[in-house]
C-alpha cells in the first residue's frame, strides 16, 4: 500500500513511477522530497516511507481525525509529548495490567480483543479487553499467574496460561463468566502452542517435550524452564528452547522429529528476544555486540539450513523487539535513557522511526507487538506509575497482510 501523497507539503509533492524493492508497484501515485542539500529521495510504500521520509517532515505530516472512543471500559487518548502521535492507554491506573509476551498470540483481529492480566480483582488473574466497546471481562482466577504466559490457540478457542507451575486453559467466545479453568499438565515451566495444535512443554526439570493427540515426546534435556523460553516453529514441527551455560543464554533447536534427531545450538553469548523469521526458517534475536566505547544491540539472525548468523540492522539500543508478519519492519523498546521510545525499524533500509515515549523503569518488560492485521503497536509502561497497556495506530506507516496497493 502507498503512503498517501497528501501527506506531504503540495510543494514537495510529485508523482513518479512507484515500485517496492525490485518491482513495479501497481500503483503510480508516488512522493519526491528534496532535501536541504537538494537530494532527491523517492518514496513508494507505507513501508518505504520509514526510509524516505525525513524526520523533519514526519513531524509535518497532518493526522487522520480520530475516532471516538468507546463510551465504556477505561480507554483514554493522549498525545504523545516528543511525536505528537496519539496513543491510547487500554487499561485503568487503579490496578497494575501486563501484556502477554510479544511472540504469543494475545491479539484476535476477527473478534476484536486482547489478553492481558490484572490484579484489579485481587490476585493477577487473565483478563480480556473488547477492542471496540473497552468492556474489560475476567476469563478465570488464578493463584500464581505467570502473566507472560497468557496465549491464545491458533482457533481461539482456548486461552492458555500457567498458574503455579500448571499449565491451564479456559474457553473464550461465552457470554457466561468463566471463573474455573480446566488443568492441562502439571510440572511445567514454560509452553508455546504450535499452529496445528500441537503443545511444547519445558518441564521443570528441564525436559522439552512436543504433546499431541494424547502422545508425548521428549525432545531435549537441559533447558530453560524459567520465562517464555521455548518457541514452536512456524510451519514446521520444532521448537526454539534456551539453556543457560555460566549465566549466558544460548539458543537452541529442536526438530520435533521423534526419530531422535540431536537439537542444534543456534547462537550463543548476549542474546534476547528470540523470535522466528514468519515462514520458520531463521531465527531473528537481539544481541550485545561489545565495541570499544559501548555496548550496542543489533537485530541478527541464524538460519536453521546452516546459514551462519549475520545482522539484520543495528538499533538504537533495543531492549525488547518484535517483527510484523512478514518480517520487513520491527518494533522496538529503546533501552536508552536520553530516549526511552518505541520505534519502528524498516528492515531494508535500516531506518528507524520514534511512535512515542515509554518511559519504562523496566525497557526489557515494555514487550512492543504488532496486532496480527499490523495496524497498531500495542506495549506496556509504568510511566504512569502502575503498569498500564497502551496501543498506537500504524496502519498509515506499516502495509496490512495481504495488501500490496491501495485503491
């Protein structure tokens, strides 16, 4: 999709022939901007305009008029103070809100709402909000919730959460109030739900295993069970899992394949934030990179055919990250203390763009996400001072799945 050329000053303004990487865009209707030095920069997509648009013009650019929020639930709309962006705050300072861990799917684009936890009714309990009214209800209690965990099946269906070193599910979609959630498997400290259905266990004693139709499987020893440290692979039947060796992470890879294939070591040393390439063949992950005046964080990523590791892009001091659905653009959680933002990184070009502020006292624990359909940023703060969820609209800087023009 492209960015609309009334963006832009008229006098900055002309059409060119669009194209998107190395092919021509069905739609011609482009943007020239010429720089103080008289530089001529072409921009065609959404996604192009994170690398063609300079940041004095970012700010210049007129915003859509805002719909009105729901006269319900606890939404409120603030501008942020360094982009003017408008953000909205989800959920109530009364009580401290957490978000999912961004590689879980916590978002449902089809019936509009998002997972998250609270302890507004006593204990941290799974909680979902209506995106379209703001009416906030409880799916179920909890004990011990790790709020991290919350994760929905790929038929969204079930919400799937660990309580206690439980792994419990509770139906969503009824009208009813679910307070009892049914138990899963005991023992378990961490799980990823794979797009057919299958279930990655990481036992408290460090066992990996791939549960389905009622059959287990072990796959590895040794991993991490503390955390969302272990990942189903997209399209395929394996699993991302971590070992810790003398306090450094390593990243590892399991086939899922029950013939008893060894898991392959991936990356090691300061990485975080591992998360897969869309079609599961690579693993994109943050690492420290250690330079003589500084500590800098990159994007890199392995390929799981032998590709060895390169980087992706550098950040500006990334402390969490997330992809879209197809991998061209990141968000980010600046761990810097001069500018605590959340950023876009358009990956082609290396070009980063500021949403807005978080001002987390934790940057590794903001856990910015694309919603599924790729039109709004959802990350946690507590700016504010409770933890709070908040949401900012992309749908003008990053192309929905499926879009390839605008009409």
């Amino acid at each position: 999709m492209v960015l609309r050329p009334k963006w832009l000053p008229a006098a900055r303004r002309t059409a060119i022939s669009a194209f998107d990487g190395n092919r021509l865009h069905p739609f011609s209707i482009s943007f020239l901007v010429t720089g103080a030095k008289g530089l001529a920069v072409r921009g065609m997509t959404r996604r192009a305009m994170l690398a063609a648009l300079p940041a004095c013009l970012a700010g210049q650019a007129t915003r859509p008029k805002a719909k009105p929020l729901p006269t319900v639930g606890e939404f409120l709309r603030f501008v942020d103070p360094t982009t003017e962006t408008l953000v909205v705050r989800l959920t109530s300072l009364k009580s401290a809100n957490f978000l999912p861990a961004p590689t879980n799917r916590f978002v449902s684009v089809k019936e509009r709402y998002l997972l998250f936890s609270s302890d507004r009714n006593g204990p941290l309990a799974p909680f979902q909000v209506d995106l379209r009214t703001g009416i906030v209800h409880q799916l179920a209690s909890a004990v011990n919730l790790s709020p991290d965990s919350l994760c929905l099946d790929p038929k969204e269906r079930w919400v799937y959460f660990l309580d206690g070193g439980r792994l419990k599910r509770v139906e969503v979609g009824k009208k009813e109030l679910k307070r009892q959630a049914e138990a899963v498997a005991d023992d378990v400290g961490s799980f990823s739900i794979a797009q057919g259905g299958a279930i990655f266990l990481i036992r408290s004693s460090g066992h990996l295993q791939r549960v389905e139709n009622g059959e287990t499987i072990n796959l590895a020893d040794a991993a991490s069970p503390n955390g969302q440290t272990c990942l189903a692979q997209p399209h395929g039947g394996g699993c991302l899992f971590v070992r810790m060796a003398s306090s450094r992470r390593e990243l590892w890879y399991a086939s899922g394949n029950p013939s008893g294939a060894k898991p392959v070591l991936l990356a090691k040393g300061g990485v975080s934030s591992p998360c897969w390439s869309p079609d599961g063949q690579s693993l994109l992950f943050l690492r420290d990179t250690v330079t003589p005046t500084a500590t800098l964080a990159e994007i890199h990523q392995v390929g799981l055919d032998g590709t060895g590791e390169r980087c992706v892009a550098p950040t500006s001091q990334f402390a969490s990250f997330s992809a879209n659905f197809d991998g061209s653009v990141f968000v980010g959680a600046s761990g810097s203390k001069a500018q605590p933002n959340v950023v876009l990184l358009l990956r082609s070009a290396k070009r980063e763009l500021t949403l807005c502020q978080h001002h987390s006292s934790h940057p590794g624990t903001v856990s910015p996400a694309f919603s599924p359909d790729a039109r709004r940023v959802y990350f946690q703060s507590d700016e504010e001072g409770k933890a709070a969820i908040y949401s900012v609209n992309v749908e003008l800087l990053v192309e929905p799945p499926g879009e390839d023009s605008e009409g």
